[in-house]
C-alpha cells in the first residue's frame, strides 16, 4: 500500500513540475517573439 501511495505522489509531482515547465518555456517563447518585434525606439515597424 505504501508503495502505491508513493507512487501516486511522484506522479503528481511530476505533473505540477510538467505543468510548470511549460508555463516556463511558454513564458520565454512570448517574451521572445516581443523582444523581436520591438525595432528600436519606434515600437513595431512594418
């Protein structure tokens, strides 16, 4: 039983470290793509 209560608990950890890591990468992708559409002093340049 114990073992089973162990393995629960690592699986929701593993999910909230998941879960967290995209909320991550999906946070530096965003400021990316604004970093790069930011030209100078003007703002957006088409």
């Amino acid at each position: 039983m114990m073992i089973f209560m162990l393995a629960a608990a690592m699986t929701i950890a593993m999910l909230i470290a998941t879960a967290f890591a995209l909320h991550q990468e999906a946070a530096r992708v965003s400021l990316r793509t604004k970093r790069a559409n930011m030209r100078g002093f003007g703002g957006r340049h088409a």
